[in-house]
C-alpha cells in the first residue's frame, strides 16, 4: 500500500511541479499547515465531547488531514 501512495505522490509531483522548484522549506510549511488544520479539528472534537459549544468537525475530516499530512511527510 505504501508502494502505491509512493507512486501516487511521485505522480502527482510530476504534474504539479514540473520544474522541480519546490523546496524543503515550502514542503515544511505545508506539513506544518496541515498539522494546524488537524490540531483545529480535534479541538473541535474535544470542545463537541465536552459538551460545549462552538463548530464541530467529525472523524472524515480528521482522516483527510491525517491522510494530507502522510503525503507531504512522504
């Protein structure tokens, strides 16, 4: 399965970044982005299981995020 998101990722490379000119530095901004938005939502959740209230998130959006995060971090 990793082999398979390797590729996916290498793909996807190619087509966005046709030139190669993404850094390490743009890379790390983005898993960071997305370490913010996951951290967002599981405030969400925890403020929901605490009965408080406020916007709610459910655990579709905390996969996505999760699922961005093992992306960049690939």
């Amino acid at each position: 399965m990793l082999k398979q998101l390797r590729k996916a990722n290498q793909d996807r490379q190619k087509e966005w970044d046709t030139n190669q000119v993404l850094s390490l530095l743009y890379y790390g901004n983005a898993i960071a982005g997305e370490v913010g938005e996951l951290c967002n939502i599981i405030k969400k959740l925890d403020r929901e299981a605490l009965g408080l209230r406020g916007s709610k998130s459910n655990s579709k959006e905390l996969a996505d995020e999760l699922a961005d995060i093992i992306i960049y971090a690939d």
